[in-house]
C-alpha cells in the first residue's frame, strides 16, 4: 500500500485477517489482535521507540475509567494554565498567549464538552462509572468472606 509516498505491506493469517502493518524495511509498525467473533480486540502501534497499546474493555467500569481518564488529562493541562492566567494575567510574548489560550482554555472546553453525555462524546461512558461503583460496592457487601486458616480451605 502506497500512503504519503511510503510504502507499507499488510501481513495477513490463513483466512486472509489482516493481522500486522510493516513499513517498507519490514519493521512493524502495527498488529492487529481479534477475538473468538471476528471482532477487533486491541491495536498495538509501534513508533519510533516504544509501544501505543488499546485493548478492549473488559467491563463497563473498565470503559468508564478510560473515558474519565481523557477527560482527567485534559484537565490535568488545563488547569495550571488557565489557573496562571488567572492568577498572573497574560504574558507580554503573543506567542506564549497563543499557547496558553490553546493549551488552556480550549482543553478546558473540549474537556468540559467531552462530558456531556451523547454518544460519540466520552461522557456517554464516563457516566456509567457512578452504576458500576455501586454495583462493586453492592456484591462486594454480599460476597462471603473467606476465612483464613485450615477451616477456610
């Protein structure tokens, strides 16, 4: 396959699944994994060191917790930045402003709209969380504990 003037090769199993992504000098660059059903499962990336890795969830907690997690990151590079402006004002320099008003204040409203809970939006998994904890906490309460020592064999 030609793409942007490189050139990369699908390696593919028995059936004819794509299952890996090489680069012209036979490095890999991506692999595939399916489940049972045919399904994508997860992609592993490989850039020029080390490994990008997206598995699917497990459960809905699982994808919840991703989707908070986006959401956590984004605020995590906002805040700082939207927090000095606050405190110190902007800079002299445009081109520090420029970047704090991208890298503040605009995280922090793709942030904010990622939480509203529509579909395409993380916010349609990220209010799952708030259920599932309370259905941990509930089988958690129920469950039997386990006795420790020779009568709890």
């Amino acid at each position: 396959m030609l793409r942007s003037s490189t050139t990369s090769n699908y390696d593919a199993d028995g059936l004819g699944t794509v299952t890996s992504l090489s680069n012209a000098a036979g490095a890999l660059a991506q692999t595939y994994t399916f489940d049972s059903f045919g399904k994508l499962a997860a992609i592993e990336l490989y850039p020029i060191r080390g490994c990008v890795c997206f598995r699917q969830p497990w459960s809905r907690y699982d994808d919840a917790l991703i989707a908070w997690g986006g959401v956590a990151v984004q605020a995590v590079v906002a805040v700082p930045l939207v927090t000095f402006v606050t405190i110190f004002g902007f800079t002299r320099s445009d081109a520090v402003n420029v970047a704090i008003g991208v890298l503040g204040y605009y995280i922090l409203i793709v942030a904010v709209s990622n939480l509203i809970p529509v579909r395409p939006l993380d916010g349609a998994k990220a209010s799952y969380l708030i259920p599932e904890l309370i259905k941990r906490a509930r089988i958690s309460r129920t469950k039997p504990k386990r006795m420790v020592g020779w009568r709890g064999w």
